[in-house]
C-alpha cells in the first residue's frame, strides 16, 4: 500500500514538474509573440563629409531707386523705355518747363533790377557821407542813406536767391538718372500730370551690375557658424562661395560671397538677415525674384548616417542600435546642416555601432532584428 507521506511526496513532485513546464511554455510563448523584422543595418564608422544647406533667398538690386518728380507739372518727353540700360546722368523724362523758364526770366530781371537799385543807393550813401564831413547834412539824413544802401543789399541777396531757386525748379524738369542701372516700369506716359506726391515713382533705376541676395538663418545655425570659424567677422573671410539657384531650379553660373550677417536676431522668427553679393554681368538676375543660397559644409573625420535610419520625434532624433541582436533605442544630436539625404553625428553614437540603416520608423523598442 501506498502510504500517506509517499502520495504527498508523490503529489509535489507532479506539481513541481507542472509548474515547470507550465513556465517554460509560457516562456517560449513570449519569445515566439516576440516581432522579428529584416532590416538593413550598417557599422558607424567615421569620414570626411561636404553638405549644402538650401535657404530661401529674395534677389534685390544693389540699388533700387526710386524716382520721384521735384516740381510739378505734364511730362513732355519719355526719353527710355522699360528694361532698358542707363548710365547715371542720362535723361528719363521732360517736365514742361514753359512756367519755369518764365519763373527763372522774372528772377533774373528781379535781380537787375535789385542790382541797379543798390548800385542808387550806394551813391547817396557815399554822397552823404562826403555832405556829412562838410557838415552839410545832417546825421539822420547820413543814418537814412546807410540803411537804404543796407536794404538794398538784403534786396539784391533775396532777389538771387530767387534765382537760384528758379533755376533749380528749371533744372528738376530734367529728370536724370542718379545711378547706373536698369529702367523699371513707366507707369506714366507724356501728357500725364506728375508732382511730388503722386502715390507711384515715375519709375525705379535697379543698379544690377551685381546684386544683393537676402536669406535668413536660425540662431543655432549662426551659432553652429561661429563656433565653426570661431567669430563672425572670421566667417565672413573664411566662408566658402556660396552658389545660387534660381526659381527654376537652375544653377546661377556665378559665385557669391555671404558680406554682411545681421548681429540682431529678431524676436519674432529667432533669425538673422544674411546678405551675400551675386556678380550679374550677364544681367540674368532681375530685382524681386527669388530663388535659394546652398552654401557648402564640409566636416572631417566625422559620423555620417542615412536620415532613414532615424527617427524624428518633435525636436528629438533617435536611431535604433542593434544591441545581442535587439533593436535598442537611442538618442542622437545631429549638425544643424540639412542636405535632405542624411546626417552628420555630433553625440549618441560611436565607431563600430551597429544601427539599422533603413526603415527605422517601423522599427519598434526590443524588436528582434535579422
């Protein structure tokens, strides 16, 4: 007979036994529900890297000027045409000047005549004076021949002033170009009455002989700038050409250089106005269009790696290492320049990391990775 001690032995023994299979399947159970993906992964080794970063850019003239009429009156005369190439001093537009020919031949007879008048009373002061030493006249009279001689000195001083305002007033119904340039639009014909403060310029002279390329950058691309070249002013001697591509995704056969970096950051966009100067000898690039600066970065001995290997969570970007064959998750900090294709690796990865090189999106945390 069994006895009673033997069957509990007995019994433990069963639940022992059960309790370890029951775990062991339970195990296998948890590594089988596992995922298992196939992913393409690559070694994190070192090399010597040139990115382009693209900014948006808006292409101005050198000069922009716009020109505004000084007198009033109807345009006589339109002496260019739009788009066409002028030199400073050459003439765009003829105001009448019938009134201000007529202005300046009364000026100048105002001025004879102011002249004739001092030249009379210069005579009875002197003759006065000679009287006054003879004691013929007396003192009153000589005090009254001076200030008559003074007022028609301040006679003769306003009467040329006068003229040479008149002649001014002339002289502004030819309207010159006050640089070199191109002519923009004419939004006034002959016949069309024009004065100071009509609401649009008579047209605008953009001196494009080279042009000035506007972009912006953010405060940590400006600082990742400095500490690169250690100050600005040593940026703006050291940087490389930039190169520009146009609106049509073209490249400008010219060069530029960046020339001047705002030292204010604006409080509302948290960037800098960067101007960089484009040669336009060929006169391609117009005033107003737009287009991008790619301004070149080139980095030595440093960690490159796909942007595909790597996920982007708000201003955070991860990669997953392959760690005993798991997908580990890890934080990185990349340069602040963009090319589009991949990154430059400044903190979070070392040589001989193994990542997964492609489709780190669909990975997810402790996934097993082939």
């Amino acid at each position: 007979m069994i006895t009673t001690d033997k069957c509990k032995n007995w019994l433990q023994l069963i639940g022992i036994v059960g309790c370890s299979v029951w775990l062991t399947s339970c195990k296998q159970s948890a590594e089988t529900q596992l995922p298992v993906g196939n992913y393409e992964t690559m070694k994190v080794s070192t090399t010597d890297k040139a990115l382009t970063t693209a900014y948006s850019a808006t292409i101005r003239g050198r000069q922009d000027i716009d020109i505004y009429p000084q007198v009033s009156g109807t345009i006589q005369e339109l002496c260019v045409a739009e788009g066409e190439k002028v030199h400073k001093g050459q003439i765009l537009f003829i105001i009448d000047q019938v009134p201000y020919i007529a202005a300046l031949n009364t000026a100048e007879a105002n001025v004879q005549s102011a002249r004739a008048a001092l030249a009379t009373a210069e005579l009875t002061y002197n003759s006065n004076k000679e009287l006054f030493a003879q004691k013929v006249v007396s003192d009153f009279t000589l005090k009254t021949a001076e200030n008559n001689f003074l007022t028609a000195q301040a006679g003769l001083a306003q009467a040329e002033a006068q003229e040479v305002n008149a002649r001014n007033n002339l002289s502004y119904t030819v309207v010159k170009s006050p640089s070199e340039g191109v002519v923009g639009t004419l939004p006034y014909r002959v016949g069309a009455l024009v004065s100071a403060s009509i609401p649009q310029p008579l047209t605008t002279v953009s001196d494009n002989s080279s042009m000035y390329v506007y972009f912006s950058m953010t405060e940590n691309q400006l600082l990742s700038l400095v500490r690169q070249y250690g100050t600005l002013d040593s940026a703006l001697v050291q940087m490389p050409d930039l190169q520009l591509q146009l609106n049509d995704q073209s490249l400008y056969e010219e060069k530029g250089r960046i020339e001047s970096i705002s030292g204010v950051i604006d409080r509302q966009t948290g960037t800098v106005s960067v101007r960089a100067v484009f040669p336009n000898g060929s006169r391609l690039l117009h005033s107003g269009a737009s287009g991008s600066v790619l301004i070149p970065s080139t980095y030595e001995d440093c960690i490159v790696i796909p942007q595909e290997a790597t996920v982007k969570q708000q201003d955070k970007v991860l990669v997953y290492k392959v760690v005993d064959g798991k997908a580990v998750s890890t934080l990185i900090t990349v340069a602040d320049v963009d090319d589009g294709r991949t990154y430059i690796v400044t903190d979070g990865l070392t040589v001989g990391d193994e990542i997964v090189a492609k489709g780190a999106g669909l990975v997810r945390e402790g996934m097993q990775v082939k």
